[in-house]
C-alpha cells in the first residue's frame, strides 16, 4: 500500500530558515535594524463584495522606506476587466524587524488572513479589503502549494548573460552585487491564473502577460524570462557586499592595465579577518587567468588584492570565500563577471529632424483608444549610422583570427529564426495592421544595413507613402522591383481605378501611380538611395513575371544578412487576409538572391525588361551636374527677347540654330562653347542695349513684359557682369520700373505653373521651411532669425533656374522701392492663407515657390548688411514697418552687431541702432533685445566667460531693456524673456541677469520683488521636478529632459535663487517652501526605490541630482537668513528639519565613480 507525501511544517522550516548566518540581516530582531516586507497582490473581484487576492511576489529587504510598524499600500496596476472579473494589482509595504516579518509569515501559512496575523502579534492592520488576503483557503492547501526553499546564491546578471534564456537562473536584482536568497517557494505557479474550480481565468494568457510585465516593471527582475520561477514566491534576500544604499563595497579595477586586475575590499565589510579570493580573466572566452590568492583584511584600511594574466583580458569574474569559525571548509560569499571596457564598438546616427508624416493606414485610428500610439508611429526621423571604434585597437591576432572563423562558420551554420504572423484587420495594439507597421518601421531603422531590396509584384503607391518614405536609416539603399504590367487584386483593395493596360505604348496605371506618390514624397525620398524598378514583357501584355513577395536586407561587407517571404502583398497587408512572414533560412537566402540578380533584375529572358520609375540615385547625378546650362534653349522665349534687346524684329522668326549663329555675329554668343561671351566690341555697347531692353519693357504691356523679365533673368544667370547689368537697367527704369516689377511679382505665381518635379527636391524643401517662418508669430520668428541669417543656412538653399525671374525682380524692387517688395511678400502669404483650401498642388507651390525665392533675397540682403556692416536703410525699414510680424521680426534681429568689429561699436553707433527699434511694439523690441542678449550669452560661452566687448554690449542692451521694459507683462512674460537671457542653458547667467536687469527694474517700481522670485524658482523647481517626473516613471524609454545644469551654472542659479527667496513677501516664501519640501518628499521617495540604482541608473541620478540641489538650496536659505534675518521663526524652524531628512540622502547618494560634474556638487552639500 502507497503511503501519501507528508505534508512539510512550513513554520519549522522557516524556523531553520531563520538560522542561516548568511540570512542574519533579514530574520534578525534588532528593532534598530528594520526591514521591508512588499507583498504584490493580484485583486479578483467579481461582484461588489465577491474578491480575493493572490501573492504574485513577495521579498524581504534589508532597507528602512517609513515608519517602522506602519502599512503602506498601493494601487500600482489599475483594475483591468475580462468578464466576469476585474483584476488590480496592489502594492503593500510593512516596516519591522526581520523577526516580527517572520512570525507574520508564519501566522499566514497556517492560514489565517493578513489582517488576523497582525491582530495576534498586536500589530497595525493594513486597509480593509487588503486585510483579507491569505496565502490560501486551509493550512493544508497552503502546505501542498508552497516549499522553504534553502538559501541559495544569486550570481549578478553580466555573469548569465551568455546563458540562452530558457535556461539562465534568477540573478541578485542589484547590478553587479551578488546574493543571497531564501525563499517560501510557490510550486503550483499556474493556479493563480486558475478559477476556484480549477478552471483558468478568462483571457489568461493576456492576464498572466500583463502581471509577469508589471512585476518586471516594480521589481526590475526580468520576470518574462529567468525570474519567471520566483513568481508566487515570498523571498528573503541578504547583499552581504553591499551597504545600506546599495552601494558595493568590493571594487573590481582593470583601468590600469589590458591584462591587469586589482580587488579592493572596503575594512569591515567581510565577516571574517581572512578571504581567499579567485580571479579568472578570459580573451574572447578562452580562460587566460585563474589564480587564488589568501589574503588577510584590515579593520580599518584597504588592502588591494593584484593579479596579472600575459594577456589581455576581456572578461573577469572575481569570487570570494570566507572560512567560518571552527570550519575547514570554505564558503562562497561574493561572485561578480564583468567586462573590461578597452574597446567600444558603437552605432552612432546623425539624426535630422524630426519628420511628422500622417499615415492613410492609420487615419481612421487617429481618435480611437490608440490615439497616443498612432501619434507616436507616424513621427520618425531620418538617421545616417555610422561604426565607431572607441579605444584600443592592438587586438591581439589570434582574438582577431577566432571572431572571423567564428563568423565563418556562423554563415555556415546559423541559428534558426522565426517570422511574424499579422491577424486581419486592427486587433489590439500587438496585432493586424499596426503591428505590421511597427515591423516595417523597425526594417527601415537598421543601422547594420548598407541595402534593402523588396520583391513585390504588386507594390503600389501605399509601399511609397507607408514604407519607404518613413525609412530612418538613409545609409542603406533601398531597391524595389515590382512588375506593374498585371492587375492586381491588393491594388483594388487601395482604390477602384487599378484596371491596367495591354497596349505595350500606353504607360500601366500603377506606375503612374507609382511615380506620382514618388514625385509628392521627394522632399523625403531625396535623402535616401532609393530605386523602383520595373520588370515588363518587351512584348506587352499582362502576363505575371514573378509572383513572390521577399524582402532581403544586406550587411555592411555586402553580404545578404537576412531575408523575409511575405504571403501578402504590403498595400493589402493585413486588410483582407492575414500577413504571414516567414524568415528565409540562411542555407537558403543564397538561393534567392541569385535568382533575383539572375532573373529579375538582370533578366536573361530577352523577352523582358527592367525599367526605372524613379530613381534618386539618378537624381543625384542629374542634379549634381552643371546648374547653369548654357544653350540658347534654356532662355525661354529667346527669340523674343534677343529680338528686344539687339532692337531686331527679324530675330523673332529664326530657328534657335540661325539664331545662335546670329548672336555669333553680334558678339553674344559662342556656338562652339555654347556659352555667353561677350565679345570686346560688344561689351562696349552693351549699356545701350540694356537701355533700349529697359525702354521696351516699361513700353510693353504686362504679358509681354513678364517673358522678356523672364528672358532677361535666364540671360543674365549666364553672365558673369549680370549685377552691373541689372544695376543699369534699375538706374534707367526708376519708378516706373518698380511699379511694373511690382505687377510682375504678384503675376508671376500664375505663369510658373511647373510642376512639383520640375525642381530640385531640396528647394522643395526650402519652400516649405521659409513659408513656414513667414507665417509665424513675432516671438518664434525672432527666436529663429539668427538660424536664417547664418551664411551657411543661406548656402545651403538650391539654386533654382525656373523662378521666372523672381530673384532678379526681388533684387530690383529692394533698390527701387522696398515697400513695393514687402508689399507683394504681405499679399502672396495672403494668397496662401486665405485661399489654402481652393488652391490645387500646383497652384499652392507656385505659390510657395514664389514666395520662398523672395524671401531667400531678403535674407541674403540682410547677410550682405550685417557681413559688410552696410545699412539699407530703405529696405530694412520697410521690413520694420511690415503687418507680417515674421518680417518685422526677421528685419529688427539682424541689426544685432553680431561681428567682431560691431561689438566694439561706439554708445551713438548702439543708440542709432535702438532707435531704429522704435517702430516695434515695446513689447516686440523688449524681445528682440533679449534674443540680442541670447546670443550674447553664446559668444561667452564659447569664450568660456566675457569678454569686455560682450559684457559692455550686452550692459548696453539690458539698460535699453530697462528703458523700454512695459510694466503690463505678465508673470509668464517675464519668465520667458528672463529665461531667454540665459542662453541655451536653462537657468544660466542668473547673476548678471538679476543683479543688471531684474533687480534695477524692481528699483524702478517696473517689477516686483516676488516676480523676480517667481522666475528663478519656476526654473529651477519646474526643471527638478521634470527630471523626478523620469525617475518615478516606469516607462524606460522616457526622454532625458529636465534640470541638469553644469555644477558652476547649477550653483550660481540656486545661490541667486536664496538671495531672491529671503527678499520676497511672506506669502510668496510660505508658497515656495511649500513646494520645495513637497518636491523634496517626492525626491526622497524615488531614491528609496528599491534597486532603481540597478533597474534605471538615469531615472536614480535625476532623482539624485533633485535631491542635492534642493538640499543646497534649502541650506543656503537658511544661511541668507542668519545675515539678514528676513525669514520669520516658523519658516527657519521648516527649513532646519527638512535639512536633517538629507542626511540619510547624502549616504544614498554617494557614488565613488562619479561624473565630475556630480562629485562636485555632492561634495558641495555634504560641506553646507
């Protein structure tokens, strides 16, 4: 007869648990020494009063986070519903001592609730309902479920790294701290996703996902992987190499040497007065070092422990062993693997701006519950990689030989992969059509790429929009090949007229298609090596060349490293059938390329071909040739305009041949070098010729004149005297001149009429950005002035042959008259603004080209000013005078004397300047003075302080601040133009600011005492508690932003910030108290994450940093205080108790290897 399993005494084992030495930390009953216990509970609620609760996870921590016997709870997952149940999870915490924790587990195994147990220790009951969780419905139960498992040693998480997942171990949850852990181990892991009945939950693979993914999130363990197994468990964990803070007290050097190690132990960290410590270092895995050492450690100084391998050493794992008292034997006490850090090999991307490109997939998504998601998906930025090498490189030969054999064989043996599957439709945010999106989005954002080729028969338009236009890395190529002489079923899924067309003259409607949705996308396509390729019967017809969807993806040697089969085309992906992908196995990839370069792309069938739809690679090399063609042909109506300026009709009627030779004849025109010489007799009469042009055009009427201005302006691009020649003609046409340039101006959109691809991609793209400037307010317009009026930005804009002679008429209009040229300016922009939704494509870029080639003259003009310290009076005042403010704000700027020899300008050089200011707003010309002073900040930046030069300069310009400054501004205002004065760091220069600007306004009754507080606070507090915001997010991927200052800017701001807080009212300082002991709370609270140090060092230093400014702040609050005595008794009293919470801070704080930036600032609070 079988016996049944005795059933385990889980008190007693926890008793033997309890007198492990290794655990003394967590069981022990010194009240002096608490713990924490945090209890996850998985909430099952059914009806209002029908819930119980589940352990997720549980562990004991040697670390103080309250009041010792008080509970703590958290709603840390908010409910998630799957009918009939709603799930939460909660967060408890109890401080006490090990003991009193252990005897609480104790009362839970034998059943009772929690709220019962701490009534029989007499101890504090967590909130109701939370008191009723029990570890299970009967002691029994309980004992079936759960084990004591004996202690046991977590390795750090560097030394599984290159174990396969499946089979790596728990590690110690600090980096690079090992440890050890006892735990009461749940064995029926899966019931708690289990009904009463045994039954699994509703929706429990979503249920178990996002519980596994929360305790990830809480605990830092890598729960979805190998911390799985501590799921339902209720740990005890010792760091016995760590302090308090978490801070490890074994340091492990290879700084000194490639094949050196040195091992320091802090005095009074090991248990016993001897070690015996094993290094073992590896070159490329292969053990190169394996020594032990016995070594006697000091109470009271630091013994460092060397070793030295013959060669360089790449890895190095430490192990150290204490012998117990009365042992022979040895036992493991500390184990770290950590890399050296000799040789970085990095990715780095130059990434441009950030491009906001709506989706037609995503649009009818756009206000559904993944409303933030799809925002985020369709902003992307196009990045260029590039490898970097950062460190040694003598690597030795034989590390070298290995890594490429290894890589050898690698392609010849590769691992397996796995592809993707994409539901039907919009399933949720993991599957269907957005899942797919991300995944194309992730194969264009490869920075190992130097090619991506896709194999699509029936590619169309939405591949352009949704693929390739998105690509973010623009170092790979990207080549499609498609064949659009078929009809396609995926194309009648985008739209209706996909029929195409057999005739082999008529052009297939795909590829129109295609080639319009490239034309409309080559702002974004110009900056990528893309190519459409074509695959086509010679013969015509629509039978299918290929049928197959691949896409392959080469490395940077050339080599193809990956390829995907889809079982869809991409335009109909997901929409009506579900898109499989399938990875192509590497033995098999070779295959595959070989028949696309043998069949497809290089076709051997001489019955088919490959044709180019578009190409930016053939753009390139059209573009990149000569802008200026010389040919006659390139004038338009030359006949016309040649018979105008030599006053000969008969030239109107000649072909461009007899023409060319006619021009010979009069000493115009090379028909050898097809180029405009000037002969020597010619140049002579040439000043009477432009006469008579001139005469002719102020005679003509207003059609005629616009093609002979056109002609004209062709004409003088080929050229070199083209500015002496238009100087002339603007000398003999004056006033009448002007007003007919100024009906052409506004004429000239109608008669462009290019289409969008008859231009140079990149000034498509200056169209848009410059449009863009002009239709900005004056604040944002004056902030990007100096962007403009860089002489780099300008040389960066293409030149463009096809404006009709815009440029020239621009140039013209700012020596006749300049309110003429603003004028047109003001109504083109109108033209845009009130008619942008009649206006079809190529009427609105007519527009916008018009307007962007103008404007492109005006800034080069006011570069010519600012470059030769040159004064267009006329014109730079009419911009001053326009109803644009962009205009207005673009003019006023660059009077700024931003050279060398115009900041030493003389006080009338500086007041002639500000007067000229006059004509703004006050409120315009206090802003422009304080973008003067932003770039004024700049230049001593760069000179790392002041020179004479600047500082008088900028003196000048804060006391024309003054002078000017209105009294209505409002408190946001102040605030922005104070923190403009700062330069591009936040919170700079806030001495000079306040003593020469802010604090002679409050003398002058023109500000308040209080709005000068305001201003300093909001940007240091408003800065803090951005930087808290990351550190108590648990998204890992939040933006670094916040204050993070330099230590010289961060302390010169905080000092001025105490100076100002002991002036301000009483209600003003009681408010700001207020809210920096509530943000010091808050920083206090983050740094006593457990293991965030570990989990997110980033989000743990801006919590850090909070902590030390706002320490240093208050201490020098109240050192200001015992000099001027202006804070009352209470606020000092405030100010000295929340002092002391920092001391425990300071201790968390502390980092040995600190950036030097942070060491300072640390060591600047510990001496307040």
């Amino acid at each position: 007869m079988s016996q049944s399993p005795s059933i385990p005494n889980l008190s007693q084992d926890l008793d033997t648990l309890s007198c492990d030495a290794r655990l003394t930390e967590v069981f022990s009953g010194n009240s002096n020494e608490p713990c924490t216990l945090y209890l996850w509970l998985l909430e099952r609620k059914q009806g209002k009063n029908d819930r119980d609760y589940q352990l997720l996870f549980s562990w004991v921590l040697p670390r103080l986070t309250g009041a010792v016997g008080q509970w703590g709870s958290f709603n840390s997952l908010s409910k998630w519903k799957s009918a009939p149940y709603e799930f939460r999870i909660h967060r408890l915490t109890f401080l006490h001592s090990g003991s009193a924790i252990t005897d609480l587990v104790k009362r839970l195994c034998q059943g009772v609730t929690l709220g019962d147990a701490c009534n029989q220790m007499d101890l504090p009951q967590p909130n109701a309902p939370l008191d009723q969780f029990c570890l299970g419905v009967s002691p029994n139960q309980i004992a079936q479920s759960f084990r004591v498992r004996p202690v046991i040693f977590l390795e750090t998480s560097f030394s599984t790294l290159p174990i396969f997942d499946q089979l790596k171990p728990p590690t110690s949850p600090i980096d690079g701290i090992s440890a050890f852990m006892g735990s009461l181990y749940r064995c029926d892991k899966l019931n708690l996703f289990c009904q009463a009945n045994g039954e699994p939950l509703p929706q429990v693979d979503e249920l178990a996902r996002l519980c596994l993914n929360h305790l990830r999130d809480e605990t830092g363990l890598d729960f979805r992987n190998a911390d799985n197994q501590r799921l339902g468990n209720l740990e005890w964990l010792c760091f016995p190499a760590a302090n308090q803070h978490e801070q490890s007290q074994i340091s492990i050097d290879t700084d000194d040497a490639p094949n050196q190690v040195t091992v320091r132990i802090t005095p009074g960290v090991l248990p016993t007065s001897s070690a015996l410590i094993r290094c073992r270092g590896k070159n490329g895995g292969v053990i190169v070092l394996d020594q032990c050492q016995l070594v006697q450690v000091a109470d009271s100084a630091e013994v460092p422990v060397s070793f030295e391998a013959k060669e360089h050493i790449s890895s190095v794992t430490v192990t150290i062993w204490i012998q117990a008292p009365n042992s022979t034997s040895w036992e493991l006490w500390y184990e770290h693997t950590s890399p050296t850090r000799w040789q970085v090999n990095l990715s780095l991307g130059l990434a441009g701006p950030q491009i906001d490109l709506p989706s037609d997939w995503l649009e009818k998504y756009a206000n559904s519950r993944f409303r933030d998601q799809v925002e985020q998906s369709q902003k992307f930025n196009q990045v260029n990689y590039e490898q970097v090498r950062i460190g040694k490189t003598d690597t030795e030969p034989w590390i070298v030989a290995a890594k490429q054999i290894r890589e050898f064989a690698r392609k010849l043996f590769p691992f397996s992969s796995n592809g993707a599957f994409f539901p039907r439709g919009w399933a949720n945010d993991e599957t269907g059509r957005f899942s797919f999106f991300k995944w194309l989005q992730q194969l264009t954002n490869d920075p190992t790429a130097s090619k991506v080729l896709l194999i699509d028969p029936y590619f169309d338009s939405a591949g352009i929009h949704e693929l390739i236009a998105r690509a973010s890395a623009v170092q790979a190529e990207y080549v499609v090949l498609t064949t659009t002489q078929i009809k396609s079923d995926d194309d009648a899924l985008e739209t209706e007229d996909s029929l195409q067309v057999s005739d082999q003259s008529s052009e297939p409607q795909r590829a129109i298609r295609l080639k319009t949705a490239c034309n409309q996308l080559q702002v974004l396509l110009k900056n990528l090596k893309f190519r459409l390729l074509d695959v086509r019967s010679t013969e015509g017809g629509k039978n299918q060349i290929f049928h197959d969807r691949y896409i392959l993806v080469f490395g940077q040697n050339g080599d193809v490293k990956a390829g995907y089969h889809l079982s869809n085309s991409i335009q109909g992906a997901t929409k009506a059938y579900p898109l499989l992908i399938t990875t192509i196995p590497a033995d098999v990839l070779p295959l595959v390329e070989t028949y696309i370069a043998t069949e497809l792309l290089q076709p051997s069938n001489p019955r088919r071909e490959v044709q180019t739809i578009f190409s930016t690679i053939a753009e390139q090399a059209e573009f990149s040739m000569s802008q200026h063609p010389t040919e006659i042909a390139a004038i338009p109506d030359a006949n016309q305009f040649f018979a105008a300026l030599l006053q000969d009709a008969n030239l109107a009627y000649l072909t461009l041949s007899d023409l060319g030779e006619r021009l010979q004849e009069r000493g115009l025109y090379n028909t050898t070098t097809q180029e405009f010489e000037l002969h020597e007799t010619t140049a002579n009469r040439v000043e009477a010729m432009l006469e008579q042009l001139t005469q002719t055009l102020l005679c003509a009427d207003m059609d005629t004149c616009t093609r002979l201005w056109a002609g004209l302006a062709a004409w003088l691009d080929r050229t070199s005297e083209h500015e002496a020649y238009l100087a002339k003609i603007t000398l003999v046409g004056g006033a009448a001149l002007a007003a007919k340039l100024h009906t052409f101006v506004l004429q000239v959109p109608h008669a462009l009429n290019l289409p969008v691809q008859s231009y140079h991609p990149n000034a498509q793209a200056d169209a848009l950005q410059l449009i863009d400037f002009v239709k900005r307010d004056f604040v944002s317009a004056v902030r990007d002035a100096d962007r403009l009026l860089q002489i780099t930005s300008a040389q960066m804009w293409q030149m463009c042959l096809n404006d009709r002679g815009l440029r020239y008429a621009a140039q013209a209009l700012m020596t006749l008259d300049s309110a003429k040229l603003i004028d047109a300016v003001e109504t083109l922009n109108q033209f845009l603004v009130d008619d942008r939704s009649t206006l079809d494509s190529l009427q609105f870029w007519s527009l916008a080209y018009s307007l962007s080639f103008i404007i492109q003259q005006l800034v080069w003009q006011l570069i010519i000013n600012r470059f030769h310290n040159q004064q267009n009076d006329n014109l730079t005042q009419k911009m001053i005078e326009s109803n644009l403010p962009s205009i207005r704000a673009l003019a006023a700027y660059s009077l700024f004397p931003s050279n060398a020899n115009q900041a030493d300008q003389s006080p009338l050089d500086l007041q002639k300047i500000f007067t000229r200011l006059t004509q703004l707003s006050a409120i315009e010309r206090i802003h422009v003075l304080a973008e003067w002073g932003f770039h004024l900040r700049i230049k001593a930046n760069i000179n790392r302080g002041e020179t004479e030069a600047v500082r008088e300069l900028r003196l000048a310009v804060f006391n024309e601040m003054r002078r000017n400054f209105p009294q209505e501004l409002s408190l946001e205002e102040v605030s922005s133009i104070s923190r403009r004065l700062s330069g591009p760091s936040e919170g700079a220069w806030a001495r000079t600011t306040t003593n020469n600007l802010l604090q002679p306004l409050v003398t002058e009754n023109k500000l308040s005492q209080d709005c000068v507080t305001e201003v300093w606070f909001l940007v240091l507090l408003n800065g803090l508690n951005n930087s808290l915001i990351i550190a108590t997010k648990q998204d890992e991927a939040s933006p670094s932003l916040g204050f993070n200052p330099d230590f010289t800017t961060g302390l010169e701001l905080i000092q001025v910030c105490a100076e100002v807080f002991a002036r301000a009212s009483p209600e003003r300082r009681t408010k700001w108290l207020a809210e920096t002991l509530k943000l010091s709370q808050a920083a206090r609270r983050s740094l006593k994450q457990p293991f965030l140090r570990s989990r997110h060092y980033e989000k743990w230093d801006a919590a850090r940093t909070c902590a030390l400014w706002l320490q240093s702040l208050m201490q020098l609050v109240a050192q200001t205080n015992k000099s001027n005595n202006q804070l009352t008794d209470e606020e000092f009293e405030v100010l000295q108790q929340a002092a002391t919470h920092f001391d425990e801070t300071l201790a968390i704080t502390r980092e040995a290897d600190s950036l030097p930036d942070r060491k300072l600032l640390w060591e600047f609070t510990a001496k307040l």
